[in-house]
C-alpha cells in the first residue's frame, strides 16, 4: 500500500501547532488571574507567585489590568518595588498574611536609573499594584481561605 504525503499540509499543520504552542507560553499562560474580594467586592487580579513572575511584574505594559496584578511571597518579606521598565502609573497597596492592608503607595514609571523604590517600611505578604487612577479603599483582601491557598503556590 502506497501513502501519498501532503508535504504543504504537513507545513501548515506544523505551524499551527507552533502558533498554539507560542500563545500557551506567551502571555496567555504567565497571566495567570484568581478571584479574591476586595473590601468585600469582587475583584480578579493577575497574579506574580514565582520569583520570576514577580521581577517582571507590570513590565512593558501599555496598560494596567483593571484589577491590577497580585504579586505573592512565600513568607512575610520586606523591601520596596521599582518602577523601572513599568511604562503606566500605578497604585500599589500592601497587605499583611491576613488580608489587612500595611501601606499604600503611589508610584512613577520609570525609564532610566536611578529609579525609586517604593519600600512601605513594613512586613507584607502580598502586594496588590493597580492603575493610578483607582479609587477604591481597598483596606482588605481576602477571603482567608483564598490568600491561604495562593500562599501555599508561592515560591
């Protein structure tokens, strides 16, 4: 039995599972979100939980997601966030291992160093960065059970 092969269909073929494979590990895949409340409301930020998803944080971007990007520690840590690379004004609030909020901060884009760093001189466990332009309170984050779980994904 004799197979005839479609050499042009296999190409095509071949780049379609390409392309697939290049939007799973391109920005679809690192935007992971989960849904938490904010003082009480509904809210689905994206979320930084590893080391490296944290360093690039709102890097490069045009734009801010509407419910900001979460970024997770594995423990309590200190230190401040920088603005450089990070192309919009944003807002970024501090909260503790229970979901109460230690500090808010507004922070510059930055291009060039030196570049502020945005320390809220206390301990945190989860740093929530937003638009500028959000007004919301946002004094509490939870529901505990939620917080508890993404802790236990960060590393």
């Amino acid at each position: 039995m004799t197979y005839r092969v479609d050499v042009r269909a296999l190409v095509a073929l071949g780049v379609i599972l390409v392309a697939i494979a290049a939007a799973g590990t391109a920005g679809g895949a690192d935007r992971a979100t989960t849904t938490l409340r904010l003082d009480g409301k509904p809210i689905r930020p994206e979320v930084a939980r590893t080391s490296a998803q944290r360093a690039v944080g709102l890097m490069h971007r045009e734009r801010a997601p509407a419910d900001g990007m979460l970024f997770v520690f594995p423990g309590s840590t200190t230190g401040g966030f920088w603005m450089k690379n990070t192309l919009v004004p944003l807002k970024i609030v501090f909260f503790d291992s229970v979901g109460r909020r230690v500090r808010t901060m507004r922070m510059t884009p930055c291009s060039e160093e030196p570049c502020s760093v945005y320390d809220p001189g206390r301990r945190y466990r989860f740093a929530l960065e937003l638009p500028a332009t959000d007004t919301r309170r946002a004094a509490r984050l939870g529901p505990l059970a939620s917080l508890r779980a993404l802790i236990r994904r960060a590393y």
